[in-house]
C-alpha cells in the first residue's frame, strides 16, 4: 500500500503478510519513529489515515494523529560535519594478517606495511586534545587492516601514550581491541588488564567452521580461556556464512558450555560478492540468518548472554544516517571514512581517503570530507516510505561500494525485515502482558 502523505512526515508501514502468513495487504504494522509509536492496523484504517493528513477531516483519525506527530528532536543535526567532531579514533596499526579469512574484506590490500610511530603520536596528540572538543569522553578502536597484535610494540605505544594523554588533558578513555585471537600470551593479556583495554575477538566458535573459514581454532580457544583465567572477559564475534547460518543456537549452547564468564556474542552476516554473487542466494541466506539469529537471541537471555548483530545495534536508536563516518588512522598516515577500506590496493581507497599525516602535521580535505556525509545526499529513493528509515538511515557505504544494485537491495530487504521484526517481537511482548493474547492470537493464527 502506498501512503506517501504519512511518508512525508516520516509514517512508515510493514505488510505482516510475510512476517505471519496472512493474506497481503490485510494487516500491518504502523510506525512513527519520531514519535515512538508504532502499533498493528488494517487497510481501512491506513486509508483513513492516509487520507486524514491530506485534507484534515475525520475526527477518530484527528485523535490518533496527535499520537503520531514527530517530536521536537532534530535528528538531522546530529550528523558531524567536521572531523574535529568526531569522538571515537580508530587505529590500523598494520595491513598484515597470520589467517586468511575466507570472507575477509581487506585481502587484497595485504602488505608489509606498519604504522609509524610518529605517526600515532601526531593523530594522539590531535585526537585527545580539550581544545579540540567540548567532549570529555573519548574512545579509540585498534583493528585491522590485519591483526592488530602482529604489531605489538605500537599497540604499547598507543596504550601508554593514549591513556597518559587522556589523564593530562581531562578526559575520560576507552579503549578496544579487537583480535583475531592467535597471538595472545599472558604477558600480552597482563599488560591489557593493566590498561583497562575491552578486548574482542574474531571467532566462529565451532571447531569445524573456525577451521574452515579462519582456521587455529584450537589456539584460539586456548587464548579465549586464558584471557578469562586473566579476570578479561572478551566478547566474541562471528562472522555468519552457509556454513553456520543454521547453528547459531549450537554456537550459543557451546559459548555457555566452553567459556562460561562470556556475557556478550555479535553474529553479522558476511560481507561477501565472492559467496553470495547474485541476489537470491543473497535472499535465501538473509531468510535463514534472520529466523535462527533470533532463537539464538531466546537462548542467549537463558544464559545470561546478549547477543547483537548491527541490524538489532541500530533498532536501538534512530539515525539520520546509518554512518556517521569515522577518524581512521591507517598504516600509511592517511585518514579513511572507514575502517574497511585501509589500503591503497583495495578498489574504493582513494574515494574514502580525505586526510593524510604531511610533513609532521594532520591535514583534511574538509570540502571532500563534506561532499562524503553530505547530509541532503545519503537517503536512496526507496528509504523514504522504507520503515526501517530511521534505524538503517540509507545504509552501510561499504555494503554499498561492495554489492551491485540487485545485491544491496537484497540488504535492504533484509534490514527492513529485520526491523519490522524486532517492532512486532516488542508489540508481541505488550500484547501478551496486557492482554493476555499474542500477537497470533489476535490476528486468528492456528498454525504457530
């Protein structure tokens, strides 16, 4: 059903038809997320309400618009527009990596290449400086690029440093780490209790899929259990493929069983042309991930657990995009829009570069910086009567520079899918609490 009147003051609708099997264009689900309403409507309903906004007359409608009218909150403004805005530092220490992923999405721009230290030390002394922001809570994230911990030495350097800065200049630091895991040693996990470093790692969780797709699954697991031996309790996250799309309840089970003291789990589907080359392999997969990602979010809860993936992150709030952009620091002293994107042999490096560390001094392209997160150009067409709108904002830029058009549709869907369904599990709650009836129930589904 077409409603472009509520789509133009940011009214969207779900058909449940694909969420519950009913007859499309019967029942859906109405959302204003401005308003922080959303709530379960038929077609003549929508119609009138539809109608409502265009020409004002009908009282019942009048009632339930003043329900559904947008806050006050300018979620536009939000947007940074400088990078002297930016809060969160990451760093890529290296483009250098001991695994070969199969999914990976910076194979191709493996080197030697390390950061310099004088490099690190000109970013530090830009980022944790309080004339630069009126924040006084920082965070830095070290990744790869590679991994991270083949370059330890700086990793020291950024620790000390950092927090040392932090202390002198007022201001509060986190810092994470994520890890493929295979190279922590207990003299490297003291020195990351010491500095209070989160630490996450990159893990498939099952022996025989780690193996496959990673590959040191024992190793891995060894230094899991040594950093929780340690008092660090990392989190753990996994890339979802084919291969264990169907076993993300197993993968819970064996978290809780292998590694108690793990409270939180990430599970993102990868990112891969190479594995799913056409839409509706892209389709069918998404199909799988979203049905079994939320029986293991069930589990989760059973064990004390969370367990994410961006789609659920980004339900959390509402977003005027989907990326802010970021202040990444990589190995060669350039500043990237994203993390993703590190090395000068990968495809979309010299479209996300818009700074560089020059003759001892951090300098930006402010005016391609602008263009890049331009905030009246970062919407698709369809995002407009889309209604996970507000959380997804336009999506991810790599997906975007990743996938072709029919692939990043097949995101779409899924994301849209997604939102509506962490709306209808939280109508669904209500439902039960207050009336004693689900959400089944009262739409006069048997078959559950």
């Amino acid at each position: 059903m077409q409603v472009p009147n509520l789509n133009d003051h940011n009214i969207q609708l779900a058909d449940l038809s694909r969420h519950y099997g009913i007859e499309e264009g019967k029942v859906f689900l109405v959302y204003a997320p401005l308003a922080g309403v959303f709530f379960l409507a038929d077609a003549d309903t929508v119609q009138r309400l539809e109608a409502f906004v265009e020409n004002g007359d009908d009282e019942e409608m009048e009632e339930l618009w003043a329900q559904l009218k947008e806050n006050s909150e300018d979620y536009r403004s939000s947007i940074v527009e400088e990078p002297s805005q930016f809060t969160r530092l990451s760093i890529l220490p290296n483009l250098t990596c001991n695994l070969s992923c199969a999914y990976c999405y910076s194979a191709k721009g493996r080197s030697k290449m390390e950061i310099d230290e004088s490099h690190l030390k000109i970013m530090l002394d830009y980022f944790i400086d309080c004339r630069r922001t009126s924040s006084r809570h920082l965070s830095i994230f070290i990744s790869g690029g590679g991994e991270p911990l083949l370059s330890w030495e700086k990793l020291r350097f950024i620790l000390g440093y950092s927090r040392q800065r932090a202390v002198a200049q007022g201001f509060t630091l986190d810092i994470f780490l994520m890890t493929n895991g295979t190279l922590i040693t207990s003299d490297i996990a003291h020195e990351l209790k010491e500095q209070d470093v989160n630490v996450g790692v990159s893990f498939e969780i099952l022996p025989d899929v780690q193996d496959s797709q990673r590959g040191s699954f024992h190793k891995v697991s060894q230094n899991i259990r040594l950093l929780l031996d340690m008092g660090i309790v990392p989190n753990i996250s996994s890339v979802i493929t084919g291969l264990n799309v169907d076993r993300m309840e197993e993968m819970a089970d064996t978290v809780a069983a292998s590694y108690p003291g793990i409270r939180h789990l990430n599970f993102d589907p990868a990112m891969s042309s190479d594995i799913f080359p056409d839409s509706e392999r892209l389709d069918a997969f998404y199909q799988k991930f979203i049905h079994n990602f939320f029986k293991a979010k069930e589990l989760c809860k059973k064990y004390g657990m969370t367990l994410d993936c961006n789609v659920v992150r980004k339900a959390e709030k509402l977003f005027p995009r989907y990326c802010q952009g970021k202040l990444c620091l990589t190995p060669e002293g350039k500043i990237s829009i994203c993390h993703s994107v590190s090395s000068p042999r990968e495809a979309a490096y010299q479209k996300v570069v818009y700074g560089e560390i020059r003759n001892g001094q951090l300098a930006f392209d402010t005016g391609k910086f602008k263009s890049f997160i331009d905030k009246e150009n970062f919407l698709l067409p369809r995002c407009h009567s889309c209604i996970a709108r507000w959380h997804c904002a336009g999506g991810c830029m790599m997906y975007r520079m990743n996938y072709n058009e029919e692939q990043f549709e097949a995101v779409c869907r899924f994301t849209a899918y997604a939102i509506t369904e962490i709306l209808l599990k939280r109508l669904d709650a209500s439902f039960k609490k207050e009336q004693g009836q689900s959400i089944r129930q009262l739409l006069g589904i048997t078959n559950i």
